[in-house]
C-alpha cells in the first residue's frame, strides 16, 4: 500500500475550538491524534492568545466524542493538559 494511503487511513477526524470560544465555532481538523490535530487547528486558524502568549484548545473526537484540553505555549508550540 503506497505511504500516501497509509498516512490518510491513520488520519482521525476532530473538532477544535478556542476555549474562550463557543463550541459552534468548532472547526474539522484532520489529524493522527489529538495534540496533531491541535497544532494542524493552530497552523490553519489564529485564536486570541492569553497575556502569558498561550491557546487553550479543547480537542474532541469525531467518532467517539471524547475530548481533551490542552494548553499551547506558541513561542515553544509545547502542549500540555489544561489545568
């Protein structure tokens, strides 16, 4: 099987906002797991950062709905759990 289609199988479908914003400002995002899709949002879309120059995003599973939070430094692009 050619790269290409192995990496697209292994793409999963999430939905990621700002958790300063309303869950129907949601946006698709494809991505390998949550954090990927996290930076894939950030690399495509631009939310307000905090003072301390940081994005929390909140990370939900298309197919499952299972979410996570996580906490972007954008200086650094390190992810870590929200508080």
């Amino acid at each position: 099987m050619p790269a290409a289609a192995q990496q697209t199988q292994s793409q999963r479908r999430f939905s990621v906002h700002s958790l300063a914003e309303a869950p129907s400002h949601s946006k698709l995002i494809e991505g390998a797991d949550f954090q990927d899709a996290a930076l894939h949002f950030l690399e495509d879309h631009h939310p307000a950062a905090t003072a301390d120059d940081e994005v929390s995003l909140i990370v939900e599973d298309c197919a499952t709905g299972h979410r996570q939070c996580f906490r972007i430094d954008l200086a650094t692009g390190e992810a870590a759990p929200c508080d």
